[in-house]
C-alpha cells in the first residue's frame, strides 16, 4: 500500500505499521516495536526530534533524496535528525517478517545518562572528533552489544514478564550507551545543523521539550531558530499545522499524560511540574486536549 504523505508528529501514524505495532513500552512511552508481514511499498519516517531504529530480524530497505539506496539488517541501526525525510520498505515481508524498534531521541535523558557514566571509559580514540551529521540520516553497522539489546527488548515486548516496563527502560539506557560509541552521538546530544529552515524548527521544537517547566515565549523559540518572526510563524504552521502556542500547549498535554501514568504523581504535583501556577488552569487545560480531567486520564491507565 503506498503512502506518500509525511506525517508530522499529531498526524496519524501510516496505519499499515500502526496495525502492525505490538505496543508502546518504557516508563516514558517513548519506544514502539513494530512486527510488518506484509510487503509496504513506502513508508515515511519523519519527527520534529531525533529518531533511533534497529532493525531486530528481517531486512528493510531505506531511501532518503541525495543518498544511495540503503539495506538495513538485523542488529543495524538508523539515526534520523528532526525533520529529516526517511522511506523506509520492506520488499521481503511477506516472506520473512521484518520486526524493528522505534524509539524517540529525548537529548535531555541521554546527557543524563552521560552524565551518570565514565567518559573516559566510553570514549574511544578520537570519538570526540565525529562531526554534525549533515545526512538525511546517520547509519550504524551491526554491533553485537545494539543487535542483544534490540533482542531483550523484542523478548520483553512478547514475553511481557513482571516489571516488563521497568525491565524495558534498562535496556534502552544500555542501547543509548551503545550507540553513543558510535558516530550518531552528535544527534543522541541534540547537535545538528542548524543552517535550514528545517534545522531552525528542529532547534526550537528541541528548547520547547527542554523548557516545558515553565513559560516558553514566542521570541524565545524565534532566537532559537534563528529567524525572523513572520518566517518563523510560516515555516513552523507549514511543518505542524498549529501555532507554536498550540504546539506548546500540546507537548505540555503529552507531557502530563506520561507523568499521570505514574499513580505516586498527584495532579497538583503534574501541574507544579509542568509550570503552571494555577492547577485549576492546568486541569482546564487538560480537559480541553483529551475529553476528561487529569485524574480522570489517571485513574483510567492506572487501573
């Protein structure tokens, strides 16, 4: 079935992989397995973040304008940059099923994660040295370490053990350290070009999920992009169809949903977290976005 929209990041998902998606798993729900048997002409992979994809087993052909065709296998990987468009196929699945992880860059959890662990111990010699990644996208070979832990995660997508979520989230730190071995480290840490337009938004989109604590202005998110406001405003509701007030406002409802998912989370506590000085504002907010109330959407994925 051939796609040949671009889906941003509310748009629906191509429903030919959202029908084959197993799940959403990790405390942040930032990660998707999907299983594809059938033969998908194109698919169009294509976020306002930096996108991570192993391919697990099977083989999936990717394309991006100005590259060489790519075949990617199992235990290889992808690093796409925002707003960088990536088909992606699967010629053989009919045949043999292609599974493959999906997992959004969060720049802010990954220079934790580097901050937590010894940088001389993960560095080799002249690491330091990769360059931005100026390509559609960066490709990682075959690593043992990536193609085990893409692995364990499949097994505990399908297995579905206790603590499955919990189990998930360690092993996509470890892939996150794996790959910051790699010459996609530059994108892992949010350092991508900045000399388009598509790289201007992809810099503001990056400070509006670092700074979802508190009030984001327009004129901040103008500086970031490093454009005028008039051509701010076009490029961004051309790319998202929404304001970036909006889109703002969007991302805080995300946010929060992941936050309620967890039952130890009050709503004042979501509300203080995410910046809002009046939790009455915050549920208003929220109600308007989803159809119920925050402790409504709590009580509903928590039960």
């Amino acid at each position: 079935m051939p796609l040949t929209s671009s889906p941003s990041l509310y748009r629906n998902p191509p429903s030919s992989l959202l029908e084959n998606r197993v799940g959403i798993g990790g405390e942040d729900r930032h990660l998707s397995l999907y299983c594809v048997d059938e033969s998908v002409e194109e698919v169009q992979l294509r976020a306002p973040h930096p996108m991570y994809y192993g391919v697990v087993s099977g083989t999936a052909d990717v394309r991006a304008d100005s590259e060489p065709d790519l075949t990617c296998k199992a235990g290889e990987s992808l690093v796409v940059p925002p707003l960088q468009s990536v088909r992606m196929t699967f010629p053989q699945a009919s045949t043999s099923t292609v599974t493959y992880v999906a997992l959004k860059i969060d720049q802010k959890n990954v220079r934790d994660i580097l901050d937590r662990i010894n940088e001389r111990a993960l560095d080799g010699p002249g690491s330091r040295r990769w360059p931005v990644e100026e390509n559609p996208f960066c490709y990682v070979e075959h690593r043992e370490g990536i193609a085990r832990g893409l692995s364990m995660i499949d097994y505990l997508f399908r297995a579905a053990p206790p603590n499955r979520d919990r189990l998930i989230d360690l092993n996509i730190r470890a892939l996150i350290i794996q790959l910051l071995q790699t010459r996609s480290r530059p994108l892992l840490l949010g350092e991508f070009s900045r000399h388009t337009s598509m790289g201007g938004l992809a810099a503001a989109v990056q400070y509006i999920q670092e700074n979802l604590d508190r009030h984001i202005s327009v004129d901040e998110l103008v500086e970031e992009a490093c454009m005028s406001k008039s051509t701010f405003y076009r490029h961004f509701s051309d790319e998202f169809d929404m304001s970036p007030l909006e889109y703002i406002s969007r991302e805080r409802v995300v946010r929060a949903r992941n936050l309620l998912a967890d039952p130890q989370n009050t709503v004042t506590g979501v509300s203080h977290a995410l910046g809002f000085s009046s939790t009455s504002h915050f549920i208003d907010m929220f109600k308007e976005h989803e159809g119920q109330t925050p402790k409504q959407y709590q009580l509903q994925v928590t039960d």
